[in-house]
C-alpha cells in the first residue's frame, strides 16, 4: 500500500464490478440475516407502511421529534450559559449533593478534620524553607504544591 493510496483511499468500487461481487454479496447476507434476528426488518416495514397510509401524521411524528430535540438542546445550552457566573467545581458540586443527601455528614463544631494533616504539610513547608540554604528547583516546586495544598484545606474548612 502507497502513500498515494494512504491519504485518497482506494477507488469505491461498483456493486456490479465482478471483482467484488462475492464479497458484496456476503455482506448483504450478513446484514439481512443480522436484520431478521434482531427484527428490524419488521419494524422497518411497519414503519414504512405507516408513513405511506399517513403521510402528514409520519412527518408531524419526525419533525415533532426534532423540534423537541432542539428545543431541549437550546434549553440545556442556556442552562450551561447561565451557570457560567457560578464557579464551582465539580468536586465541589458532587460534595454539596452528597451532604444535601445525608451521605456526608459536617464536622462537629470546633473539631478540625485536616488538622493531622495541615500540621504535616506545614512541617514539610518549614524543612524545606527554613534550611538557611538556597533552594533547588526541585524545593521550590514541593514548597508550591505544599502551599496549594495548605490553601485547599483551607478553603474546606471554611465550608
């Protein structure tokens, strides 16, 4: 196979082309078979049968259905829109249902949850700080995410 066939594809060949005739015909043998077993072959004639006895009904039927379609998709669009202002995420989002569920209960009042670990990352930002010695790259990136870490927990308290 050539870069030329790669990129534009083999020509499509004709369903009467000889050279391909044994292999279409197994194809459509397959999916008529594939067809009855799953019954769409009836259900395709029903429906066929339908919009021929009642074309005007069959089209209000199809149109109807697209129109609902598109109006639940500009709805869902505004919906997205207009939560723009709202920044939460959805981790935040998924603990507030939670809680609203009963499934996570609040911390009892002046217990602190992340203190064990607030008080650890707070030691690991003081060991590699309070060294004296000029910081590597490496230290400077761990003392980043610590402090991203320490300011999480801090946002979760105040929830």
């Amino acid at each position: 196979m050539g870069w030329k066939n790669l990129i534009l594809g083999e020509k499509m060949p004709d369903k009467d082309d000889p050279k391909y005739q044994k292999q279409r015909e197994n194809e459509v043998k397959a999916g008529r078979d594939a067809a009855k077993a799953l019954g769409v072959d009836k259900v395709a004639g029903k429906t066929q049968r339908f919009a021929l006895l009642h074309p005007r009904t069959f089209l209000a039927i199809v149109f109807g259905f697209v129109v609902v379609c598109l109006g639940y998709n500009v709805y869902r669009m505004f919906g997205a829109y207009n939560q723009q202002g709202e920044t939460q995420t959805a981790i935040e989002r998924q603990d507030s249902r939670l809680r609203q569920k009963g499934v996570i209960k609040k911390p009892a009042a002046g217990r602190d949850p992340y203190g064990e670990e607030r008080q650890l990352l707070e030691r690991e930002v003081d060991a590699l700080t309070g060294t004296g010695k000029p910081m590597t790259y490496e230290d400077s990136l761990r003392v980043k995410f610590l402090l991203e870490q320490l300011v999480r927990i801090n946002n979760l308290k105040k929830e």
